[in-house]
C-alpha cells in the first residue's frame, strides 16, 4: 500500500510538470533513457554518424556507461532535483523518445501525437519470464497491473534480435506484430567488430595479465530478490579454489548490492570484475561463462565459447519467476545443481557445442553487425524518404 501510494506520488507530479513543458514548442530532437545503457551507446553513436539530430541522454542511477563529456547527459533522479526537472523537459519536446527498460513514468507521459517512443530493450533474448508473463504481477494491485498496461501501451516499436525475441515480446507486453522492429540488438554490432575486440583484448590484458596465464571463467549469476543484504555466495570458491587454480582464474561479476559486502579469501584465484563498465569487454577474455538465469547467454553464444548453468535454486526460481519453456530445453549447456557437479562439467568439459551454435543462430538472427545502422535508417532515413514521398502524393 505504502509503495503504491509512493508511486502513484510520483507520478502525478511527474505528470503536472510534463504537461507544463509540453506547451512549449517542440525541438528536432531525441532522448535516451538509459538504465543499461550499451544499447543506446551504441544507437547514439549512429545516430551521430548518418544525422545532425540533437541527442540527450537521461541516466538512471544503475547506468554505469559512459557517454563522453561531449554529448549533453543528465542524471534522471528525483534527487536531483535540477537534472530531474531538465530532464522532464527534455521528453516532453522531443520528437523521438528511446528506452532500455520498463519505466514507470511512461504510464503518466501523453506525449504529443508525432512522437515515436522506441523500446531498446536490455536482453537480447530471454529464459526467465517478464512483464504481464511475470508471475510477479499476479501479487500486484490492480492499479498496478493496470499501471504496466499503460507502460507497454507507449511502445511505438520494439527492437528485437530474432523472431524468437519478438513471440516472446508480443505476449510480455501486448502488442502487435506491426510494432515488431527487426533490425537486431545494437550493441550486439561489437561481437563483429574484430578491431574493437582486439584493443579491449589488449586493454583487458594489460589491466588482468593473469587472462594470458590462465584460462578464465566467468561467472555471472543472476540477481536474487531477497539478497540484497546478503554477500554469501552460493558457489563454494574454496571448493573451486583447490580443484581449478592450476589451470583456471575465476572472474566474478556480482550484482552491486552483493559486491560491496563480497571479501574476496583468493586473490590469486578470484578476480572481482563486478565494477567493470562493460559485460561484453569481459567476454571477449572468458573462455567459459557460467550463470543460471540472466540473458548473457544470447550475446556470448555469439563468441561460439562453452558455457555452463549453475541452477542450484531451479525448483525454486521455476515456482517464483517461471521460464517460457523448461529450463533443461532453454539453455545450451550442461546444468550443475552443486559445485562438485560443477567442478565435474568443467574437467571434463562436456559442453555441446553445435547446441550453442544452433542457439546463437536462433536468438540472433537479425544480429549480423548491422544492427545499430539498421535500426537508424529504419527509424530517421527511411521515414524521412517516407515523409517526401508523401508531401508529393499530395501535391
């Protein structure tokens, strides 16, 4: 009740000041609203590179990218009150707004008839179940619920990576296959960039040297609620430490409210990569990944590398969160419940191969290295090239 009062607050000052600055006249503009953040880096820059528009980039707390001092960012956050009300304006002038999360303000936000709202959604493919799938939701107020629906509802197009992504959007957020873009995931353009995976291979070396001694295992696990207050690990490192120190190094990238109470007992085997800037930079120096239920999995299959799941909590998390087909049949590598089973994957390596590149196909078909000049001629050129051909007809 508390939280729902709290939000619905929000949002009705949030939405008396958007409808101030909405009398103003509206700009040659677009805004990006990073909560991740790679997506619309990469969008940015190729919307620098094919037009003159204006850009401004609105940052939420969570978003560690950086975009460079020369592009006009703004911390979107009702703590900062000057950024916050800067950044109001800036969404209610614009002509094109960009998204890479859920956000709540869209439900309070009418904006004017012209303007295109895109969704740049985060996950390049998805194995957990979200929006109105999520069975979180069945918990929610039906102010809430209805809430949601208004958020989706703002959506004007939707990027996806592969047809698979786009069935699965279409039921999350109820919408029509004409709001489908398929011009593959931005940020997905660095896994065919063989120049850019040099020099952060270089960069990552020179900072880790232990990547040229050792092979590196990376794991990543998935955010838990309830863990918030809690830095305990439920992969046993000292197990790891005594059976796989010779050959590997272990990289650990933990969600920050984890990290910051982590004591890391193996210095010499653990390496805590949690605050690095950039997941994909650490793909590139990972010869095996390891998580359970994050959506790392899409873009690292395209690196064709071998991964493996740490599911300890599956019966759990299928109960809790639910998957959009069984969990065994999602995911491309052998599942370990424990970390000798785990220990076991990884000596012997039983990994499937030609199931990774079957699932690298499937989630990135429209992910070729082209997808953030894709993605800008859909939205800026070929509706330009739309626009005359129109004023034409109707002279």
């Amino acid at each position: 009740m508390v939280r729902e009062l709290a939000i619905t607050l929000y949002l009705s000052v949030f939405r008396a000041v958007f409808i101030i600055f909405k009398q103003l006249p509206q700009k040659t503009k677009t805004t990006f609203v990073a909560s991740f953040g790679e997506n619309v880096l990469y969008t940015v820059k190729e919307l620098e590179k094919q037009t003159n528009e204006e850009v401004v980039i609105l940052k939420t707390s969570h978003c560690k990218t950086d975009f460079g001092s020369a592009r006009l960012t703004l911390n979107f956050k009702a703590s900062n009150l000057a950024d916050w009300i800067r950044s109001v304006y800036h969404l209610a002038t614009c002509e094109k707004v960009f998204v890479d999360n859920y956000f709540g303000f869209l439900a309070a936000t009418a904006f004017k008839s012209n303007v295109q709202c895109i969704q740049l959604w985060h996950a390049a493919g998805a194995i957990k179940q979200f929006g109105l799938k999520d069975p979180v939701i069945q918990g929610r107020t039906l102010r809430a619920y209805q809430r949601f629906k208004k958020v989706y509802r703002q959506f004007d197009k939707v990027v996806v990576g592969s047809e698979r992504m786009s069935s699965i959007f279409r039921e999350s957020f109820n919408l029509s296959d004409n709001r489908i873009l398929r011009t593959g995931i931005p940020r997905t353009d660095f896994f065919f960039d063989e120049v850019a995976k040099k020099n952060v291979q270089k960069t990552l070396v020179e900072e880790y040297p232990v990547i040229n001694e050792k092979k590196v295992i990376l794991y990543a696990p998935t955010y838990r609620d309830g863990s918030l207050n809690s830095a305990e690990l439920e992969l046993n490192i000292n197990k790891m430490y005594q059976e796989l120190k010779d050959k590997y190094v272990l990289f650990l990238r933990l969600h920050p409210a984890v990290n910051g109470e982590f004591q890391n007992k193996y210095p010499g085997f653990v390496v805590n990569v949690s605050s690095y800037h950039n997941m994909n930079h650490l793909l590139i120096v990972t010869d095996l990944l390891i998580t359970d239920y994050s959506s790392i999995p899409f873009e690292f299959s395209l690196l064709d590398k071998p991964m493996a799941f740490f599911a300890y909590d599956l019966d759990q998390y299928t109960l809790d969160k639910g998957f959009w087909k069984a969990y065994e049949d999602l995911v491309p590598g052998p599942i370990a419940k424990n970390t000798p089973d785990l220990i076991d994957i990884i000596e012997n390596e039983t990994y499937d191969m030609d199931r990774i590149r079957s699932f690298a196909f499937r989630w990135n078909e429209y992910s070729q290295g082209r997808s953030s000049e894709q993605l800008i001629k859909a939205i800026y050129t070929e509706e330009k090239h739309y626009e005359v051909v129109n004023e034409s007809v109707k002279s």
